[in-house]
C-alpha cells in the first residue's frame, strides 16, 4: 500500500502547524491517497519516527517521503536521514525521498500574492 509523509520542520507555535494538515488532507483528497501523514523534525510532534509508525500501523509498504522545504540544506539531510533509519526498522517497506519545494515558477504568483496584501496592509494602516 502506498502511503506520503509529509515532513515539515516543526514550530513551538501551535496555530504554524496548521499549514501542514490543511496540505495532507488536500493531497488525501485531490490525490486519492488513503494514508497521508505529517511529521515534524523538530519542536513539536509528530516527530518523524511516530509518523513513520502511524504509515506502518495503517498498512503502508511503500512510503513516499516529502520534505516541505524551500532548499536542499541541513534540515532536509538531517529529515532524509532519520526516515531512513526509521525505515530501515521494518522489513520490506520502500521508501522515496522527494526533493524540497526549491524554486518552482508557480511559487512566483503566490509570493506575488504576498506582496500585493503585504502593500494593502501598510497603506490601510496609514
């Protein structure tokens, strides 16, 4: 069976987390994907071993790991090697690594997005 873990850096902030739920349960939807999990590396749970656990309790063999960040740097490494650690622990799952989100053109309409709001804020503040 085949199962995505979504893998985010993780916040001390409770409402920073929401992001990555609101994501899964799209992927879930829009993809047809029964099991899509989240974890996080650091600061708050699920950590990446109990998000791994979670795809094995529900039946996944093939796990599709997706790291939710902007660059290939540290973090990601440190995230690709404890899932792979974590998944070496049960006997016949595979395991793929995805790359981070990177430079993506269609990141540009958003970030464009974010500028507009970020100008209307400041002028209805004046």
């Amino acid at each position: 069976m085949h199962g995505i873990l979504l893998v985010g850096h993780g916040s001390l902030l409770k409402h920073a987390t929401g992001g990555m739920y609101q994501l899964a349960e799209e992927i879930r939807q829009r993809q047809g994907i029964e099991v899509v999990e989240v974890a996080f590396l650091d600061l708050c749970p699920p950590d990446i071993p109990t998000g791994v656990l979670s795809c094995v309790k529900k039946g996944v063999t093939d796990l599709t790991v997706i790291p939710y960040f902007l660059s290939d740097g540290f973090l990601m490494r440190k995230a690709e090697r404890i899932v792979k650690q974590e998944v070496e622990d049960y006997r016949g799952m595979t395991m793929r690594f995805g790359d981070p989100i990177g430079f993506d053109p269609r990141i540009v309409h958003v970030l464009k997005d974010r500028i507009k709001e970020a100008w209307a804020d400041q002028e209805e503040s004046k």
